[in-house]
C-alpha cells in the first residue's frame, strides 16, 4: 500500500510517500519531496502543475495508493477568503489524486474528513499542518518515552508551539487568529521575515537608530550573517531579488537604519543582526512563558518536560526554550531522522491515513 502525505504551503510544498507492507517490515519511506512554491507569486496553475509533477515523481499507480492533506496555502493572498482558498486546493487535488483510492483532508482536532466535508467546514481543514504534527506527537509518544512536551517547530516562516500533557494534546487555539492569542503561533521564521516587523530601531555606531519600514531585509540576512545557515539554506528570494552572498546580505541590513555597505561595514552588520536575533529569540521566549503560565494555572507540573525542536530553526527553539526554563531539549531529528522531519506534517498526514485505512480493512 502506497500513502502520498502532502503539507500544501502558500510558500512551500512539502510531500512524503510511504509504503506499507504487512508483516514485511511496515513502513518505509520511499521518497521526499520539498519545494519553494511562493504560491502568490506563481499562481494557482503551477500549484496544480507541481501537485502533479509530485505524483509522477512517486509513480503512483492508479488504484493502490491513497493521500493525506494538510493545508497552509489558504492564507495566501492570492485567495479572497479561506474558503476559496481551501475549495480552490480541494479542488486542485481531487483532480490530479482522483484515480486514488480516497483523499483524506486534515483537520484541527486531529481528524481527516473527505473532500466534501473539508469544504463544508474548511475552518477545520485551514491551517491544519500543525494539527498532523501534534497527532504525531500523540501517536508516538509511548514510543518515544515522553509523555509530557512540548514541541516547537520553527520554519521558514513562522513558529509553531504545541503542548503535550501525559499523551494529550493540551492547545486552546485552533485557528491560525486563536494560536497568534494564545502563544501557539509566532509569526517569525528564520528566512522570510520582514526585519523591519520585528524590530524598531537597531544599534548603529553607538547609538540606536530608528528602522525604515521597507522590505529592505529578510530574516534570512540575520541568520546567514551570523552563520546559523548557509547560502544554499537561504532557499526563498531575497528582498531585493539579488544574490545570497554574505557580502549582499550585509548590503541588504545596512540599508534597514536607512544606511549602505559604504557606511556600514561587514563588522558592524552583523551585531546589527546580532541585535535582530535577540529579539526574534524574546519573541518566542515571550510565547513559551505565555504557554508556561498557563499550564502552571492549570496545575501541570513543567519539571519533567521536553522541549521537542524541528524546522530549519531549531536552534532558535533550542534557545528559546532554555530562556523560559526548560532543562531537557530533543531534537526531532533524533525521533524520526533528518529525512522525515524536513517533512514531518506532510510524514505525519501519510500515517494518519494509513491509520484511518487499516482500520477499516
């Protein structure tokens, strides 16, 4: 049996398929796939086209393979509403996926529906990647010895926070409005952040300056200044279209206090960047001890819990969560492999499916 997993992103497309034969060593994973798809800017027809590109790179055979959906891509500007967003994607995929054995749709508590049902209730279905993780978490935390966690998954462009209480998932917001109330959502990322949202003014020649509120800066800049990335992890456009070059990332950090390479040099850069980071670390800091209180106030001890890091920013995880007091800090990598986790809701949606179809065989 073949499960296509897909996590469809207004700025990446991420796909997994497993195969699943009984009593022959269960699952294998037998192909990722992982691309930048700035949908509002490429538009609704290459989505299409790459959804199809996708099943012919796994060479799906029609008939003996079924799909796990989650969606992100709704928010995409590019759509008016969420509905149309989440009915323009259903839309997408029953038509390529229609030969396969069904398609099941994720939702926020932790179900699949059908393609009818996901339109009907596309609130469900809308910003649902982080629902395919968190029941990962519960599908395998016996497995993986940790009960209680808390798992922070910081991405290209956002952080996504899920807590876990003796196997139950412990979140109060379900939409994307209620996770940015609560702390379970962060809109920082570690590549395509605006830094003029995030910061006011930054150090400059021993003063602070005030920041121009243009996209001059990306928070990719921030990082490949100080080495938490290379060029090559600097996967999405830069803010003025140029290069990824340390030398063109200073050049785009200098002109956020309005200023240019001639007047800011490379040493100067990057403790503006310094500075940057700082802040995007408080900010989840901030999250993490809006999510600690709340636990505490509920009665859950903190003592014994695991922060559980994915995403291309773990270390900004790592940090964060250590400022908010956490002693015990697992990567994800180490739970599932390198290859898994750089896809681990669309993995996590493949085996929500498999679940769903073993049952009612």
């Amino acid at each position: 049996m073949n499960i296509l997993g897909l996590d469809i992103g207004g700025a990446n497309v991420k796909a997994v398929n497993i195969t699943y034969i009984p009593g022959r060593g269960g699952i294998s994973v037998t192909g990722v796939v992982r691309e930048y798809h700035p949908l509002w800017l490429r538009g609704i027809e290459s989505l299409k086209r790459l959804i199809e590109e996708i099943k012919y790179r796994f060479s799906l055979r029609s008939g003996e393979y079924y799909v796990g959906v989650t969606m992100t891509a709704e928010l995409s500007d590019i759509f008016k509403t969420k509905y149309e967003g989440v009915k323009t994607i259903v839309e997408i995929v029953e038509d390529v996926y229609r030969d396969s054995g069904g398609v099941y749709y994720v939702t926020v508590d932790l179900n699949l529906v059908d393609s009818v049902v996901a339109v009907r209730e596309y609130l469900k279905v809308a910003a649902a990647n982080w629902a395919a993780t968190a029941w990962l978490m519960k599908y395998k935390c016996s497995e993986w010895g940790i009960l209680d966690a808390i798992l922070i998954d910081t991405g290209s462009t956002t952080t996504t926070i899920i807590p876990m209480v003796d196997c139950d998932i412990r979140v109060r917001g379900y939409t994307d409005p209620e996770k940015l109330v609560y702390g379970e959502l962060v809109y920082t990322g570690i590549l395509r952040g605006n830094v003029a949202t995030l910061v006011d003014r930054v150090p400059y020649k021993g003063f602070y300056a005030r920041v121009s509120a243009e996209r001059f800066s990306l928070m990719g800049d921030v990082h490949l200044l100080l080495g938490h990335i290379s060029s090559e992890d600097y996967t999405t456009e830069t803010a003025d279209g140029r290069g990824r070059s340390v030398e063109e990332a200073v050049q785009r950090i200098a002109r956020v206090p309005c200023a240019d390479s001639d007047i800011i040099n490379i040493e100067e850069a990057v403790e503006i960047a310094r500075y940057i980071y700082e802040k995007q670390v408080f900010a989840v800091f901030e999250a993490l001890m809006q999510i600690r209180s709340w636990l505490i106030s509920q009665g859950v001890k903190l003592d014994k819990f695991t922060v559980i890091t994915a995403g291309l920013g773990e270390f900004l995880a790592a940090e964060a969560s250590r400022r908010a007091g956490f002693k015990r800090v697992v990567s994800i990598n180490d739970l599932v492999g390198e290859k898994i986790a750089s896809v681990l809701p669309s993995y996590a949606s493949a085996l929500m499916v498999l679940d769903r179809v073993s049952k009612s065989e």
